[in-house]
C-alpha cells in the first residue's frame, strides 16, 4: 500500500513526524522524517510542509518500511 499526499491537510501532524539523524542540516536542506501510526509508515519530505504541520509524503505498509530500511543498512 503506497499512495502520495498534496499539500492538503493530512492527520499526520508534525509531533508524529522525526527527522532522520542522517538528514543533511545544510542550507541543501536534503532532510527526510517518518512517522509511524499502526501499520502504517509516512515517509515526508520536510521541504514541503502542509497546512497541517506535517509534510507530503508516503504512506507505505510498516513492514515494507522495514524491509527498505534493512535493505539500506
């Protein structure tokens, strides 16, 4: 299950949301946060905030999320 948000408010507030400690802190500003709600994972870009305070991003399966991050690690 994946599927994109817009800029509309989402119910993923910004508290849900942690910025990854490998996010680069540069004015490049290359930062990603997740947030974690059940079984599901969102996955935002936190250069493009929403009228709700979170960011427009993925809502991915928590165990597909866990299968990319072993992946990457």
């Amino acid at each position: 299950m994946t599927r994109m948000t817009d800029q509309q408010p989402t119910g993923w507030g910004r508290a849900k949301f942690r910025k990854s400690s490998r996010s680069d802190s540069t004015a490049n500003g290359n930062c990603v946060a997740a947030a974690v709600d059940g079984s599901a994972v969102a996955v935002g870009d936190t250069k493009l905030p929403t009228s709700d305070g979170s960011f427009q991003h993925l809502v991915v399966d928590r165990v597909d999320w866990a299968g990319l991050v072993r992946a990457i690690r």
